[in-house]
C-alpha cells in the first residue's frame, strides 16, 4: 500500500506518494533529490527487538550523583563538574570565584 511524505527539508517541503516497502529506510526526494529518512511502520516497530540499555550499576555512584553548591555571594545554586575537589569555581551569574 503507498503512502504520502512530506520532504522535511525548508526549502523543498513537495509531497511524494511512495511504496510502503520503503518504510525505515533513506530515499532520495523526487524534487530536491536529498535524503529523507522514513519512519518504519508500526508494524515493523513492534518486531524489533527493543534497545539494549546501559546498566547503571556499572557507573560508580559519584559519576551519578551531580554535586550541587550555593554561591556565598548571590546564593545561586550551581552543580559542580565531577572533578571539582579543591578547585576554584566561578559563579557564572554573579561571577565570584569560590572554593565549594
């Protein structure tokens, strides 16, 4: 069964009518001649195996965990770079520099 695209690009925006064993993959727009990249159908998303996710236990739980300092002098919230220990930080709405 055929389905009608939009071209994604600005300039080009024409409307094709493709075949749906195009479904999930690039083709080239018939007018502006880019890649378009077309979504599977449902069908086919309901076949894929889901997505592997990254475990979290293998993260160290400071590499979780986002430190968060106020600013002595405007009291601003700031979260702190992971490798901060011992340094100076600069206050980026007040700018002063403080050790957290």
């Amino acid at each position: 069964m055929a389905f009608i695209v939009q071209c994604p690009h600005r300039d080009c925006r024409k409307f094709m009518l493709l075949e749906d064993h195009l479904r999930g993959t690039q083709v080239e727009c018939l007018i502006c001649e880019r890649t378009i990249a077309l979504e599977p159908s449902a069908s086919e998303e309901r076949r894929r195996p889901p997505p592997l996710k990254k475990a979290a236990a293998s993260a160290s739980p400071s590499a979780r965990r986002q430190e968060i300092a106020k600013c002595p002098n405007c009291r601003m919230p700031l979260r702190l770079p992971p490798a901060h220990e011992g340094k100076a930080i600069r206050c980026p709405a007040c700018k002063h520099v403080f050790t957290p």
